[in-house]
C-alpha cells in the first residue's frame, strides 16, 4: 500500500511511525453507507456508528460491539472492591449503568457487556476502552478512593482497578 512500510506508515518524507493500535473488531474496509447492525439496530453512516433509523433495503452487517459482545472479547476491564464498596455496591452499579446510557446514547460502540461479581468485588467489562476509563473516572471522581490504569496498546485493552 502506498505510504506504508512494513508496519509503518509514512508521516512525512523519511519520518515513520510503527503502528501500535491493532482492533482486529474494527472493519478493514469501509462499509458500504448506510449499514445497519441486525442485533442492536445501531446504523453505520457518514463515516460513524449512530443510532439513526436505517432506510429500508440497507446492508446489514454486525457492529463492533455486537462482534465483542458475542465473542465475550472485551476491551476494556474495570475492576471495584474494598469494604466502601461492598456496603454501597448498588449505589455504585447505579452510577455505572447511568454513566452507560449517557455514553451509549451518543456513541452506540460503548457498551457494558457484564457485570460480574468476584470474591473481592466486582468486574465490569466493556466493548470499548474509552467507556471503560469514563466509568472508572466517573467513579472516582463521585467517590474519591484509588484508581489505577493499565493500557496495553497492542491489544487495545485498558484495565482499570478502583478500591475504596
């Protein structure tokens, strides 16, 4: 391909840049507009996944969320625990799921795939590194306590661990 070698891509004249972020979930093509996703109904038009109605007569071709979702291959973990967390476990799935809708609402690839409770806690998963690191932020920044990242950009995976 024109303007890339082995792995890299052409910046200016000499300069290259290794290519660290591989999404195997995200399409090696470009779709043909308008796409439509037959799990969740999200549309794929001008360049972006919405939520807008496709017209009759549309491709169909799963999203990159519904891929992840049913490959149970998440891109983003976040991890709760500690005894604040436990006494207010609810609450905190509350603010959770509320910051999903918000994210969701604009940006139909952020999604949480599972909620799942562990011997310390809890751990979200998500489809997309972004929604993971907003919830955790979101989180910390209502309820105070240790956050901690880790980003793996080879996988694009983030792992987020909040304790309080």
């Amino acid at each position: 391909m024109k303007g890339e070698r082995g792995g890299f891509r052409m910046l200016r004249r000499e300069q290259l840049l290794q290519e660290l972020v591989h999404d195997s979930y995200k399409s090696k093509r470009k779709l043909p507009e308008p796409t439509r996703c037959p799990k969740c109904g999200a549309t794929f038009h001008t360049g972006r996944w919405t939520w807008d109605m496709a017209p009759a007569g549309a491709h169909e071709q799963i999203c990159p969320a519904c891929h992840r979702i049913h490959d149970h291959f998440p891109a983003g973990y976040v991890t709760l625990s500690g005894e604040f967390f436990r006494r207010h476990r609810d609450e905190i799935v509350g603010l959770l799921r509320n910051c999903e809708v918000t994210e969701k609402a604009e940006h139909p690839l952020e999604r949480i795939m599972a909620i799942e409770d562990t011997e310390d806690g809890v751990t979200l998963t998500t489809t997309d590194t972004h929604l993971a690191r907003k919830i955790a932020e979101r989180l910390h920044h209502a309820y105070k306590g240790e956050l901690d990242f880790h980003y793996n950009k080879e996988e694009n995976l983030l792992r987020a661990s909040w304790r309080r």
